[in-house]
C-alpha cells in the first residue's frame, strides 16, 4: 500500500512535492492523492498545500502545536490567554484552541477539533514577543497588553479574575503599552495596571 510509503517521510509536515517524491507520481497526481487520503482520515490538511499524518497530528505536543498555529497565518506570534496559559499565569485552560496575533487578517482555522484563532493588529504593534523552543509567542506582559487592546475595541473578553497578576511586571507592561491608542491604556490604568511597584 502507498501510504505505508508515506511513513518515511521524516517531517513534521510535507506537501505535494514530498508525496510525489516518495510515491513515485507527479505532483498533480499527489495533489489528488493528498486530497483522497483527508478524506479518509489518513492525512491531517493543516493549510494548502501542507500536510501530517494522521499518527503525527494526534501526538505532537504543545510546542509543535505552536510551531504549526504560527504558519497557519504569517507573520503571527501566539498570544491573548493561549500565551497566559502557557506562562501559567491564567486559571483558564485552554484546550485545542489556540490563540494568536497577526497584522494580515482576523481569521479562523478548524483543524480536525483544533481551532487556530488569529486577530489583528496594527503593524505598529506587532512587537514584543520572542522565539522560543521554535515557535513565537508573546511575553507575558505583551499578551496582556495585547488582551486589553484588543478588548478596547471590543473584539475581545478576558477573565481578569482568573489572572496571577503577581506574575507580571507592571512596568513592562507601561513600557509596551506606549506605543497603544489611549483608549487601551486607559482600560489598563482602570484595571490597575499603571500601578508600579
């Protein structure tokens, strides 16, 4: 059977290309092959032209997740309480939903009970994150700043309650927000943020 030939492919992801390589067949006869084989739950279609195997989607863990929620839209970095969640700094646990900041488009992408979530923002303030273990994400305090941004326009909610605010820095958090709409610092002012130390 071809797809057992698909198992040599050592990627995270492959695309037409690589399933034309390793299964002898032009790369329009792959796009059909990739095509029938989501079909059957044999592949996982994280974007056009981009593909796992089914074994290699259901075991990859939260750092290749990332890694895979970043080139669903790019540029983006994660952040809002996906980014929280992951510093621990929020009692809300996300599962399969995923969390992400991008200067293109607000847009949304279901992925076999995974959803891939991203917001916009102005180019301006597409800073303050970093890359870590392969993937980009928000320091704390820009997923914060991020959050009430976005909140000010009202395209977002968050559990302020459900925060371990001891676990920011408040000036960071001054800092990044210099650069925001009045609209956002005075959310962040209101919710105590503009308190140093």
């Amino acid at each position: 059977m071809k797809l057992l030939e698909l198992h040599t492919i050592r990627k995270l992801y492959f695309g037409y290309e690589e399933i034309a390589r390793v299964l002898g067949i032009s790369p329009a006869s792959a796009r059909v092959s990739a095509s029938r084989y989501v079909r059957q739950g044999l592949l996982v279609r994280v974007k056009r032209n981009m593909y796992m195997l089914r074994e290699v989607w259901n075991a990859v863990g939260k750092a290749e997740k990332f890694l895979l929620v970043n080139m669903g839209q790019t540029p983006s970095y994660i952040s809002l309480m996906t980014a929280l969640d992951y510093y621990e700094i929020t009692t809300q646990v996300q599962r399969d939903f995923f969390e992400s900041v991008a200067i293109k488009r607000t847009k949304e992408i279901r992925i076999d009970g995974s959803v891939f979530r991203y917001s916009k923002i102005a180019g301006n303030l597409y800073f303050g994150f970093k890359k870590e273990k392969g993937f980009f994400i928000a320091t704390p305090e820009k997923a914060i700043v991020d959050a009430f941004y976005l909140m000010s326009y009202g395209r977002y909610a968050l559990d302020i309650s459900a925060l371990d605010t001891d676990k920011l820095d408040r000036n960071e958090i001054i800092r990044l927000s210099l650069e925001f709409p009045s609209k956002t610092k005075a959310m962040l002012k209101k919710h105590g943020y503009f308190k140093t130390a």
